[in-house]
C-alpha cells in the first residue's frame, strides 16, 4: 500500500498546527498565572541567539504554508495576519489551517521529488519547530508533557 | 518506489540519525575547545521532570531502532542505556543505522498493512503501520532529537544548520544503498 502524498501532508500539518494552537494557550495561561505580560513569554527563547517561541510558531507556519505551495498547484490566497502578538499568532494559526483544509481539497500529483521533499525537508522542519516551542515552554516551567506534542495518537491517519 | 512506506520510514530514520550524530559532533567538539567535562553536557536538561540529553538521544535511537523493527515485524536487540560520553552515544547511532540498514526490505514492504499495538501512558491504540509512523513514530523520533538540539543551543553549543539539499543527497545515496543491497 503506497503513501499518498496527502497522506505525508495534511494530517501532518493539521495535527502540529492544532498542537500549535494548545501551545498559545498554554502560553496565555502561563502570563495570566505569573501576571507577566503576554509579550513576554511571546519573547521567550531557549538562549540568546534561539528563535522565540513566537518565532518558532511562525517558523511552523512559514513551513506550512510554504511546503504547500510546493507541493501544490495551488495559490497560497488565504489572507495572512502580520500581527506579532498573540491575537496576531492565533489569527495566523487559524488561516493557516483553514489554508491546510482548502489544500485537502485539491489534487495532489505524487511524485518521487515530492516524496523527498516532503520526508527529506518539510517534515523535519515543521517539527523542528513545533519540537522547539515545546521545548521553550518546558524551559520556562509550563504544565504541558508529550501527549501535548503527540495528540490523539494516530487518530487524524486512521483513513491512511 | 513513490510513496512506499519504505520510501518514507527508511530516509526518514536515516535523516534523523544523521542530524543528531551532527549533534553529537558539534557538541563533543565544544566541550573540547572548552575543556569541559562532557557531563556537564550529558546530564544537561530543559527541565527538572525532563530526560537528560543522554536519556534524550537513547530515546531517539530506541525509536528508531524499536520503531522500525515493529514495522518490519522483527525483533530488535536491547541495549544497556549505559552510554557515559559522547563517543559511546555516537557509537549507539552507528548501532543504530546499522540494524535499520540490516531490516529484510520484503518484511518493511508489508509494513503498511501490519498492525502495531501501541502503548503510551496509559493510553493503548492498535493502529496499521501507516498510522503509526506518520501519527506517532516520526513525530516521537523528531521530538527526542529535537529535545537533543534544545538542551544544546540552550547552553551555547554551535550547531549545523538546518538540513541542506545536500546533506539530503547523502541520506538518499545510503537509501539507495540499502533498496540495492549495497554497503
């Protein structure tokens, strides 16, 4: 039984991209419960020189989006918000995935440079960055564990 | 070959060994030109209730190893978890790409269709070998090498930047190895 490459994508990025979005509210619960402003934990980062958790959330989000449009004939035209605070993050999360469900509903042509592309670049990338604002938040002591990172297991491929 | 579950498993465990013995690399060489212990290093953690960066990439190479001996259907062979420097890590991901690169290719080709029985804390899951790859191993596998990479950049250690095309080419010249029966 052959893998399709939606199969590779989408569940994929739905799944990391709704993580992403418990990771904002974790993030927001964090501010509430140390009375820090927002744009303080958005700030936050592993060292000096570490993309912030924000940054890393819009690294998941650039991949995202960006993977798509390479692996698509498809227009990235879901409108994008610029905004770089957390109302900002949100929006952009939740037109992202409404961009991941547009592209669920269009033909994707399987090829073996896809297939690379997708195993050799996008996936690596995408958790990188979804394994990395993990990791900030771990880092700065909030109550989150793996099963946050890991979801439903197996659930959104049980059609694969 | 597009698509085949091996075309996806194979370089996706090859990749991900290759970048964390990258890791491994660049952060012996900093405890070197630091002249540092190693363990200051090793027992490094993100957080107190988090594994250690040699739990983390025992973690990983488990997965790998574990993960791909499921799909195939074999068993795998079980390690000590007795690594004490970065040599002997580097050495249990050399085990590691050997056993996978050993896995009998016509046992990985039906791994789609088996079944795996999945565990995780408390939660139990019988899902096809699709499913459990894309919804647990790959995510799983990524998560400890990226643990590995945050306990690194987090205490300063340099390290090489983000897999490169050419890097990639490396990984499919030892997939095309394996699927050809070569070294």
């Amino acid at each position: 039984m052959d893998l399709l490459i939606r199969d590779l994508a989408v569940p994929t990025l739905s799944r990391g991209l709704f993580v992403a979005e418990r990771y904002c509210a974790v993030l927001a619960q964090q501010a509430i419960a140390r009375n820090v402003p927002w744009s303080t934990l958005l700030e936050a980062r592993l060292s000096d020189l570490a993309p912030s958790f924000c940054e890393h959330i819009d690294g998941a989000i650039d991949v995202a989006r960006s993977g798509l449009v390479a692996l698509l004939d498809f227009a990235d035209d879901v409108p994008i918000t610029m905004d770089r605070d957390l109302a900002g993050i949100k929006a952009r999360l939740a037109q992202t995935i409404e961009y991941v469900g547009q592209a669920d509903g269009t033909v994707f042509i399987d090829t073996d440079e896809k297939v690379e592309y997708v195993v050799g670049t996008m996936l690596p990338a995408f958790y990188l960055h979804l394994a990395s604002a993990h990791a900030v938040l771990r880092s700065i002591g909030a109550p989150i564990g793996k099963s946050d990172y890991l979801g439903d297991l197996g659930g959104l491929y049980s059609a694969v | 070959m597009t698509g085949s579950i091996e075309s996806v498993a194979l370089p996706t465990m090859l990749r991900g060994l290759t970048l964390l013995d990258g890791y491994l690399v660049s952060a012996q060489e900093f405890c070197e030109r630091r002249r540092i212990s190693e363990s200051s290093l090793l027992d490094a953690k993100l957080a107190p209730d988090m594994f250690t960066l040699v739990r983390q990439v025992q973690a990983a190479a488990d997965n790998a190893m574990n993960g791909m001996a499921r799909l195939a259907g074999v068993d795998a062979p079980a390690f000590a978890d007795t690594e004490s420097d970065f040599d002997a890590l580097r050495a249990r991901v050399a085990n590691t790409f050997e056993f996978i690169e050993s896995l009998p290719r016509e046992q990985l080709a039906m791994a789609g269709e088996r079944l795996i029985d999945q565990r995780y804390r408390g939660v139990r899951k019988t899902m096809p070998g699709t499913a459990y790859l894309l919804g647990f191993l790959i995510p799983n596998f990524y998560f400890h090498i990226f643990m590995v990479y945050g306990i690194l950049l987090r205490d300063g250690v340099s390290l090489p930047p983000p897999p490169s095309s050419q890097a990639m080419d490396a990984v499919y010249a030892r997939f095309e190895a394996i699927q050809t029966g070569g070294s």
